[in-house]
C-alpha cells in the first residue's frame, strides 16, 4: 500500500497541492477519532467543535482537543470567514496529504502508529461500504454504484504495479473531467450530481502452500 488512496499520486490541473506525510505528522493523525474527525470535515466541509462532536456523537470537549491537535499537524485549519468570538469553526487544509505506507514499515519509531492508521483506515472504508448498501437511493444511483472482486488473477509484483498505475489513470481521468463539470456546469447537461467515492482494493493472497511453509506452487 504505497499511497493513501483519498489523496491520489497524480492531481489533476485545478486540484489542491500535496504534502507528504512524514513520521511527525504520520503520529499526529493515527488516532481513531482524530481519523473520523478528518474524513468529515473532508467530506462535509467546514464545522464547529460541537457540530463535530454532534455528528460524531463524542464530547464537544474530547472533539476539541482532537482539533487542535489536527490543526497543530497541519491537517485542518481555523475557517475564519464563518467564525464567531463563541465559536471556532474549522475546515480541512487545502493542500492533499500523501502518505507512502513503505516508509515507516521497518521504522520501529512509528510502527504503532502506521499499525493504528492502517486499521483505521480499513475500518473507515467498510463503514462507508456498508452505509452505501443500506441507504434509499433513486434507482439511476443505485445502478451506477458497484462493488466487484476478480479473484483469478496470477500476477507478479511488477504485473500488480502496473495494474494499480493504469487503475489511477483512469481515476484521474474522471476526476478531471469532474473538476471541469465543477466548473461548467453545462457540461453535465444539467444532470445531478452528486459526490461520489472510488474504492479500491487489491493485493497479494499467500496460498495455503505459502502458509504451510511451502513454496510456490
């Protein structure tokens, strides 16, 4: 897992500028909460403590130290156009965060915190998965959405590389096409748009020979 798949390798033009993680900021946000917290206002856009701790169901208190401590590492930022001398609202940094998994396997330093990221993450994206499968959706929505597995694939490290590189590129080719659509909404004929979120998961299975202590078969 070389990259944070919600902050893409490739920006398109137009796109926010990208900021790679290192071990500090990589500590800074492994926390199951501080996660959450980062993934909504992404998601939804600037809130306050208690509009986050609402939503979350959490202490407005226990949300508001998670805040600082977010805005301390640089991943949200004060939105002061919308804040009040009672109220501090907050939003995340325009700027993309990339994180390169690779980095900090073998760094006993910040193993802990890559163990809790990558937990969290899988957790976030299963959550998001499960949401979508028992909401009401118009039926052209419900269409277009899809959850597929190939699992008869035989490839080398190489072949999977290649693979999840061209799967990017196509990504990116629709999300520039969306930025656009953004921008001139003409070009989607005045059809609804709505957001939407590309997972996807693909990786290595050890065999039972492998797991046995055999070798390939």
């Amino acid at each position: 897992m070389p990259d944070d798949p919600s902050t893409p390798p490739a920006q398109p033009s137009g796109a926010l500028p990208e900021r790679r993680m290192d071990a500090r900021s990589l500590r800074g946000l492994a926390h199951p909460l501080r996660m959450r917290i980062l993934d909504l206002l992404t998601l939804d856009g600037p809130d306050t403590a208690t509009g986050v701790a609402r939503r979350l169901g959490e202490n407005t208190g226990t949300v508001s130290w998670h805040l600082r401590h977010l805005a301390d590492h640089g991943f949200i930022e004060e939105d002061a156009d919308r804040g009040t001398k009672r109220e501090r609202w907050w939003r995340a940094a325009r700027v993309s965060h990339r994180l390169d998994t690779t980095e900090f396997r073998d760094d006993p330093a910040t193993r802990g915190a890559l163990s809790v990221y990558l937990h969290e993450f899988v957790q976030r994206d299963f959550h998001q998965v499960t949401t979508y499968l028992t909401e009401d959706w118009e039926p052209e929505w419900h269409n277009a959405g899809t959850l597929s597995r190939w699992q008869d694939l035989r490839m080398t490290a190489g072949q999977l590389q290649a693979l999840n590189a061209e799967l990017a590129e196509v990504v990116e080719r629709h999300r520039a096409a969306a930025l656009e659509a953004h921008r001139n909404p003409s070009a989607v004929d005045g059809e609804p748009v709505r957001p939407v979120l590309v997972q996807l998961q693909s990786f290595p299975r050890k065999e039972s020979a492998d797991a046995d202590g055999g070798g390939e078969r």
